[in-house]
C-alpha cells in the first residue's frame, strides 16, 4: 500500500527545511517513548533518528526500512532495541558525546551505536578503553581457538616433513595434546630441578674431591649427573627449534634466550677447559670457567614454562611497573633524607658509626626495608628518634603499592581462566555444528576471524554459524520488518 498521500502524515513537507526543524516524533525504544525535535535531529543528519523525520512522505517501504514498526494514530515508531543502551546513545544530540553506562557490554554498546548509525568518533576516550579491552579478549578467544584447531587439523596436502615437525611442535610444547606430552613436561620438570640441586650439593665442602693440584673441584658423579641434565636441555632445545613455525619469534622470545643461557656456559668451560690453556694462563681459565658456572643459575628460570603461576605473576610485574616505579621513588627520596640527618645526628658522638652520607646509605636501606642487619645502628637520641620515623615510613611507603599489584595478579589469572573456558565452549559448540555438517563452515569462520585483525574480527556476521555467549551477533544486511499489517493477518 503506498501511503506517500496519506492525510495521516500532515507534517510531511518534502521540500520544507523549516518545518522539518519544529517536526516533532515519538521513538518507542524496548518500551521506553522517547520525544525529540526536529533541531535536535538535525545535527547529525545521517543517523537513524534523523532519517526518520523525512521517511514519513515514503511510505510504509521508507517507514520500515528504519523501524520495526509504526503507529500512524500515535506517530509512534517502534523499535526492539536495548533500552539501556539507547538512553546513553542519545546523548549524542545533546552533549556531542557518548558515555557507556556501568554494566553495559562494550561490544553491544557498540552494535548499537552502528544500528542507530551513529559514528564511533562520539564515543568517549574513558569508554573506548573498555572497547579496546574487549577487542583484545575477543582476539585472544579466536587465537587460542585457532592454535586449537590447527592442532587437530591435519592437512593432507602437506609434505611428511612438515607433518612431523607439527607432532614434534605439539610434542615438546603442548603437554595438554596427548599422555606422552605430559610426561616429557614431567621429565623436562624433573631435570630442571635435579640440575639446580645438583648445582647447590656441588659446592658443599664435604662432598667435593681434590685435584691434583690441590683445588677443589665438584665431584665426579655430579659432573656426570649435570653433563646427562645439559645433554636434555640441549636436544629439547635443538627439536624445539627444529619443529618451531617461526624461528626468529623463537629465537627472540624471552624464555628461549632463558633457556641458551642455561646451556651455553657448559660448553663455554668446557671449551676452556680443554683448549683456553693453550690460549691463556692456567689461573685465568680456571676463574673464567667458574664466573661460567655462576651462569648456571638462570636454569631455574625454566621452571617458569611449565608454571602458569610464575608467568601469572610475571605480567602482574609487568602491568605494576607504574606502582613499582613510585616505590622506588619513594624509597630513593626517604633513603637520601634519612641517611643525611642520621650522619649529622650521629657526628656528635664519639663511637659514631656514621663516617658518611654515601655509607648511610646501607644503613637507610635496611632500616626503611625492615631488615635492621645491626652492623650500622645510632647511638644518639635523636639519630634513634631519625631511625624510627624512617622504619615507619618505609612501612607505609612498601604497603602502599600491595594492594595494586595484587589486584593486576588476580584479574589477569581470572582473565586466563575465563579466556580459557570460552575457547572450550567454542569448541564444544563447533562439534555440536559439526554433527550437523557444519565443521568444515566453522573452521573458515574462525580462521577468516584471526586473519581480520584490528579490523574487528568479533564484528563479523559471520560468527552467527557458532551461536556462543563470547561472541557477539549482529543482524545480517538482510534485515526482516514485521509491519502492523503483517501482524493483523
């Protein structure tokens, strides 16, 4: 029925600018009557709202190309959206801005502000943060789903080699991925341990043999037992380079470079060993191979692998660099203060054991650390009174930061776990689509979804073939209008 004549549309002027400014309309938002003006609308001339003052003189085809419904007798126009959202999205005609409300998904925010067609540039810096965030949680979600399904997918087209250096990659890298993974961690944990205890028992006077020189060196069995921990790190190391997808991000990564450190300066002493004495005196070979050994020490940082614990806590390190840097600060000025009124404080005395600012230092250390080793400590009444305000500042200053630095470990570990718990519903729901035939659909879905990026990957209407609560839908560009009259009939 074209109704562009309709006497019930008496404010419809196509070619009047000013009466379209006094047009008033109604927007029935979830239940929410919304009244606004022409004025208002006009602002922002290709929003929904504003196309809605000149879509009456279309017709009902115009009419519902914007709306759900419409009641001519009200001129009220209907739309099932979220009420909530629309509340804030409206603020753009008023303050030029846009803030999301506490409790509203960023990423339904924004799917709103695209169905109501209004620029995301409105949208507040505070708010946007929220959207980034999301974005990025998104992302993660599509990359562990992603490195999921490349695990289980086995692609026929792909040379022997290529097949093996993917079992050889999930093998060493993935003990979730099949039993014997799981006990190559276990026996990669084992050494990592057996290795640093043996590095510690080594230097216990007791258990070391005498040289025939004289010098004291580890025993025998230990050598044997570190030389067999060293041939495991380095074969790991070796297939775990071999296998890897990318080599130079390997090579690169902080956790890797951990490991050749662990490594390297075996080979180092023995290389001195046998040929540094041609090349140097005897002595001098002996001190390098034993600054070598210190080296050792970094192995323990291996244990990091396979302890999401130490990783957890490494970002929470990361994330606190601001918290940590005031520390310091405050730590840096209090040690230079106090330092400087204990040693004129304590010059009045004889037996003073403050012979200089610099040497205060130590003293202001331990003091504001809470140590108190007692090889420095005043002797006057003032120096004593200068010592306890600065142990209770150094109380107050350590306290301080806590607090922050707990709550980035405890968000991201909460974040891991529900990150981790949305990948496994993704899957779950891709095997329900596959017992449909649906699998193949799936994965190309995912895959088009890592490849998209920054581009917005969790946007796509394509995520409506995995009906999951982490993703989020948009209505498809084939938008389906239920009119007034289609209800009647």
């Amino acid at each position: 029925i074209e109704m562009a004549g309709d006497s019930r549309f008496p404010d419809v002027d196509t070619d009047g600018s000013e009466k379209n400014e006094e047009t008033e309309i109604v927007v029935n938002v979830g239940g929410v009557r919304q009244v606004f003006y022409g004025d208002n609308l006009n602002q922002y001339p290709e929003t929904r709202l504003a196309e809605l003052i000149n879509c009456l003189s279309g017709g009902y085809d115009s009419i519902f190309s914007l709306c759900d419904d419409y009641d001519p007798g009200k001129r009220e126009f209907y739309f099932d959206r979220d009420p909530d959202a629309f509340k804030c999205i409206i603020d753009v005609y008023y303050f030029g801005e846009i803030h999301m409300k506490k409790g509203i998904c960023p990423i339904c925010f924004k799917n709103e502000m695209e169905f109501w067609k209004v620029d995301l540039k409105f949208l507040d810096d505070c708010c946007k943060t929220h959207l980034s965030e999301k974005k990025e949680e998104l992302e993660e979600i599509a990359r562990r789903v992603q490195l999921i399904l490349d695990d289980l997918g086995v692609d026929a087209s792909e040379s022997r080699w290529k097949r093996c250096q993917k079992y050889i990659w999930k093998f060493l890298e993935k003990p979730e991925s099949s039993y014997p993974a799981r006990v190559i961690a276990v026996l990669s944990f084992l050494f990592i341990l057996i290795s640093s205890v043996v590095m510690c028992v080594g230097t216990i006077p007791d258990l070391q043999v005498v040289d025939a020189e004289g010098n004291r060196m580890e025993h025998p069995t230990l050598d044997s037992i570190e030389t067999a921990c060293i041939g495991w790190f380095t074969v790991e190391y070796v297939l775990r380079l071999i296998s890897s997808p990318n080599k130079l991000y390997f090579a690169l990564s902080f956790m890797n470079i951990v490991d050749v450190l662990a490594i390297l300066p075996f080979y180092v002493s023995l290389t001195l060993t046998h040929l540094g004495a041609k090349l140097m005196e005897l002595s001098n070979v002996q001190q390098a191979v034993q600054a070598l050994r210190i080296m050792r020490i970094a192995r323990i940082f291996k244990l990091a692998r396979h302890s999401s614990g130490l990783q957890t806590l490494t970002y929470a390190l990361k994330r606190s660099f601001k918290e940590l840097g005031l520390l310091l600060m405050y730590l840096a000025v209090g040690i230079f203060v106090f330092s400087a009124l204990g040693y004129t404080m304590e010059q009045s005395h004889p037996e003073t054991l403050f012979k200089s600012i610099p040497q205060s230092f130590w003293w202001a250390i331990i003091t504001m650390t809470t140590v108190g080793y007692g090889d420095i400590y005043p002797k006057t009444t003032l120096g004593k009174l200068n010592a306890a305000i600065s142990f209770l500042c150094g109380v107050i200053a350590i306290a301080l930061p806590i607090h922050p630095i707990i709550n980035n470990f405890v968000r991201y570990y909460n974040k891991q776990r529900v990150l981790e718990t949305a990948a496994k519903h993704e899957l779950e729901l891709m095997e329900l689509n596959s017992a449909e035939g649906k699998a193949a659909s799936s994965r190309s879905e995912i895959e088009d979804l890592a490849r998209e990026g920054n581009e917005g990957p969790f946007y796509s209407s394509r995520l409506k073939v995995s009906h999951s609560d982490t993703f989020i839908h948009l209505m498809s560009e084939e938008k389906h209008y239920r009119t007034r009259l289609q209800s009647c009939k």
